[in-house]
C-alpha cells in the first residue's frame, strides 16, 4: 500500500504497487499547487529490505526540489492490518520434490511464520487427473508433507500448520482442451500445493504468480 499524506501526515489518497514496486498517484482529487494537481507522478520503491514492511517512504515534491524520507507507518482506522497470501508451488509429473522455485517461496513463509507468532497456516495438496483416484490422494497428501517438512525444518512449529490433500477433485484449471485433447498446461496448475494463512486481525491481499 501506498499513502499520500499532507503536511500534517493525514492521508489524503492511496494505491498499490505493482509485482515490480511501481505505482502512480492520481493527485486530481487532492488540494496541491495547481502546478500539480492535473498531473500523475510515477515512483517506484525498492521493497528487497523487509523494513519496508514496516515504514514508508515518502516523495514530497515542491517547486524547488525533490526529496524523501522514512517515517513511521500510517495507521488507517478504517484500513485494517495486510497480510500476504503466497504463490503456489507446483510439482513434476507423478512427483513431489520440491523445485528451487517452490523452496524460495516457503523460504518467504517460513520467514513470516516466525516474523508473525501468532499465525497459522493450512497446506493443500493437489494433483492433475492422471493416474487412479486413490493413487492421487497418497500423491497430494505426499506434496503436501514436503512442503509441511519444509517449514518444519525451518523452525515452525507443527502447531501452527495444518495439513490437507484433494487428490484430482479440485483441479485449478481444466485437464483437457475443448475439443477434449491433453492440456499440459492445465496439468500442470493442478500439480500446486497452496497455502492458506490466518492472522488474527489481519486482512488478507493476494499476490499473483
């Protein structure tokens, strides 16, 4: 989230950023210099340090000069609290190893679990529909404890995760064409585990693969 703020740190208009850290502020509906207010000012922000989770960064913009600086996060009593919601994380063929993809991604959870004590989180197991129905559940089931062993090792408690397989019935994307020829490319949204967490609190937004 991104918030302008007056000189009084009140907000005064919002957005989001983009996958890349870039937005833009519409100022139209702002009371600014009428220099500025017909103009939409793009930023981007460098979101690599996890501090930026917990500050933000502020672009004043004068006539004279540009500058920046670091304050403390706005709190909106009418915004709550965000959370993150994680990708997916897909499986080869018949498989459940994990990819280097999907451990930088439960590298990322893992690292919010212990951040967030209070947290929890379900791990679903799924596959496409090749192969027998109950060769499928043992195969999402085993999906989902590699990503569970996974967050194990990393220090989160078997508490705080909940495990849950599906085999073939909640298929993410169709298995097969229209004209009912193999989609690989389905076949393989559907060989995911996902990750559902659950912060009291917390309102939840989501982050698109």
């Amino acid at each position: 989230d991104v918030v302008l703020i007056d000189n009084n740190k009140k907000p005064v208009n919002n957005t989001v950023t983009d996958k890349d850290g870039n937005f833009s502020l519409n100022n139209t509906a702002v009371n600014l210099n009428p220099l500025y207010a017909d103009l939409n000012f793009p930023y981007n922000i460098n979101a690599n340090d996890l501090d930026m989770i917990y500050s933000a960064y502020i672009a004043t913009i004068d006539s004279a000069e540009n500058y920046s600086e670091y304050i403390d996060i706005i709190d909106l009593p009418d915004q709550p609290e965000l959370m993150a919601q994680f990708e997916n994380i897909y499986f080869d063929f018949d498989k459940y190893f994990l990819r280097d993809r999907s451990k930088e991604i439960l590298e990322k959870i893992s690292t919010y679990m212990l951040d967030h004590p209070d947290a929890n989180i379900e791990i679903a197991g799924h596959c496409d529909w090749m192969g027998t129905d109950e060769y499928n559940v043992v195969l999402s089931e085993n999906r989902t404890i590699s990503a569970f062993n996974y967050l194990l090792n990393k220090g989160v408690g078997t508490n705080r995760m909940r495990k849950l397989w599906y085999g073939e019935t909640r298929p993410a994307a169709a298995n097969n064409k229209p004209d009912g020829t193999d989609d690989p490319v389905g076949r393989q949204l559907n060989r995911r585990a996902e990750f559902k967490l659950n912060v009291p609190g917390m309102a939840v937004f989501t982050i698109t693969p």
